[in-house]
C-alpha cells in the first residue's frame, strides 16, 4: 500500500532523515519507535507530503507522490492523520470538528456527514458528546473526536504521531482502546509510540528509527524480546 524508497530529508544542512526505504501492507499496523529527535515525525510527515522529500520516492497505492503529475490533495485525502496535540478548532462543536472536512472538501452534503460523524462518534464511544466544545471536553475525549475528524475523510490508512503523549496518564488507556479498534477491523495504520506495550501487542511490524534511519524492523515478538542492533537494544533496555 505504502512504499517508501531511499527518501532523504534535510533541513538546510542537517540531514535528518537517511535514506529510508520502507514498505506497508494493507491492512497493516506498523508502530515506528526510536529516541526523540531521531527523524519519527519527520518521516511521518513526508509520506503525506506535510514535508517535501529532498530525495527518493514515496508511492501510495501505486502512485509516485513525487511525480508533479499526482493529484497531492487527492492522496492527502487517503491518510488521516491524528498528533500529539489534538488541534480542534475551539470554536466548533465535536460534530461540527468532524462534518467540516467532509462537508467542505468530499462534497457530502451536511445530512450525509452529519449521520457519518455520529457514527464515527459513537465508535470513539462519544455518543453523547456531539454538541460539546472542545473546552468542555478531557484531554482524552478530544484524542477520540481527533481520530473520529481523521475517519470521516474514509482514509485508506491512519497515520499517528504519539497520540497519547499529551495525555494524563489515566487517559490514554481510552485513546489506545480506540485504536486497537480501528486495526481490529483492518485499518491500515501507521503509528509513532512510546507505548511498547502497545505496540508489542497490537503491531504486526515495528520499525526502530535512531539518528534518521532504519536500523532495525521486526516482528514485535522478536524485536522486543531479542533485538538484534546494539542501537536498538540500548534504547529498549531504556524504556521496557
Ligand atoms: P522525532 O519525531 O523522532 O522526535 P523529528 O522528526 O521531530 O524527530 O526531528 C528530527 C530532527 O529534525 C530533529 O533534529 C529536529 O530538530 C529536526 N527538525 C524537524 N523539523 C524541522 C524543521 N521544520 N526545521 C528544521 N529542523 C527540523
Ligand atoms: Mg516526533
């Protein structure tokens, strides 16, 4: 679904990320670990094109998104995208947070994005929060209408960057629930964790990342247990 192919990134002269190839089955979770500064987010943001590759190729369902010929918007379409900071506009209701993209850019008609949201509402277990602001709402609460605004584009694939490092501890069990779901039923997904216990368990593939590249990829049950880098031994002795 997803082929990353010797991408490079730099900033100016700062090389942060190093030709990284990397491939994306569909219907794949892929949970992306590594320190912090080593390039996750990054990278992250180059297969949506939020950052511009300053080499190599990144094809999404067979189209080179590099290629000026690609419809960008098109594609952007096809992955949603949920951050750290949840990045609700204040001033809109949850369901308004979620029928607005629809509404404006897939040309549903506000009845048509309107059933869609609370039904994405209700599957982030939000039922009865359709009409409240974002201020009204738990940090948690906001994550889950966050991942609900990504799934009413119908993307094809899910990428998440720590969506739960701004949480209070006692709420990213919910956040984490909500996505477990979501691969449950096939989602493809592509998410940047702290949480190794999340992704041992519900990752098909984890790919460690220090210093901008690859170093490691594995099946969750072999990289934690028995990881094979120096790199990527120290970073777990670390954190697990
Ligand atoms: P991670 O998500 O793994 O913490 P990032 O992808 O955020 O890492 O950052 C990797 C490196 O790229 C860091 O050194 C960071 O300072 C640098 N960087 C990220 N975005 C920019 C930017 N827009 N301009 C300059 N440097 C950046
Ligand atoms: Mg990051």
């Amino acid at each position: 679904m997803i082929t990353v192919k010797r991408l490079s990134k730099s900033f100016g002269d700062h090389e942060v990320l190093k030709n990284i190839s990397i491939q994306v089955e569909r219907q794949e979770v892929v949970c992306i670990i590594g320190p912090s500064g080593s390039g996750k987010s990054t990278l992250l943001r180059c297969l949506n094109l939020m950052e511009t590759p300053t080499s190599g190729d990144v094809w999404v369902e067979g189209e080179n998104l590099l290629d000026p010929r690609t419809d960008i918007n098109k594609f952007r379409r096809k992955m949603g995208m949920v951050f750290q900071q949840f990045n609700l506009f204040p001033h809109m209701t949850a369901l308004e947070n979620i029928t607005l993209a629809p509404t404006k850019l897939n040309r549903k008609s506000k009845t048509e994005s309107g059933i869609l949201a609370r039904e994405l509402l209700k599957k982030v277990g939000l039922t009865d929060k359709a009409d409240a602001y974002p201020r009204s709402l738990s940090g948690g609460q906001q994550q889950r209408v966050a991942i609900a605004r990504a799934l009413a584009m119908e993307p094809h694939v899910m990428l998440f960057d720590e969506p739960t490092s701004a949480l209070d501890p006692e709420m990213v069990g919910e956040v984490l629930q909500v996505m477990r779901q979501l691969a449950k039923e096939g989602m493809t997904m592509i998410i940047v964790t702290h949480e190794m216990g999340f992704a041992r368990e519900v990752a098909d593939r984890v790919i460690f990342m220090d210093n901008g590249m690859v170093v490691e990829e594995g099946k969750p049950g072999e990289m934690f247990v028995s990881p094979q880098n120096e790199r990527t031994k120290l970073f777990l002795s670390k954190v697990l």
